[in-house]
C-alpha cells in the first residue's frame, strides 16, 4: 500500500531522512507513518503544514468517491 505521505515526501525529492529533519523526528517514525501507522495529532499538525494540506488529505481514507 502507498501512503499518500510517501507520494507527498517523494513529489518534493526527500528520503525519509531528510523528512525526518524537517519534522524534527526519527526516520522510523517517517518509515512508520508511511507504512499506515497514525502519528500523534501534533505530529500529524506538522507534516500536514509542511506539506500544506489538510491532515485529512494525508492519513484518512476517502469513505466516498
């Protein structure tokens, strides 16, 4: 399964540790996330205003088309 964060961390050309810097976390929290596991809402408030989108947008599965 593709994460919408790892879409979003490969379209702006960081690896998960350059990621991981900008947020100001571990590698394996970047590598957990990417794998469907949710970060704590602070943590989830960073990568969606790094990226600028809505943390919906990045950890919620669409329940409609």
């Amino acid at each position: 399964m593709v994460t919408e964060l790892r879409v979003l961390r490969i379209r702006k050309g960081l690896n998960q540790e350059e990621l991981a810097k900008q947020l100001n976390v571990t590698r394996n929290s970047v590598s957990a996330w990417e794998r469907g596991t949710k970060p704590s809402l602070d943590n989830a408030k960073k990568i969606a205003d790094f990226f600028e989108v809505p943390i919906n947008e990045i950890f919620f599965e669409k329940k409609y088309n």
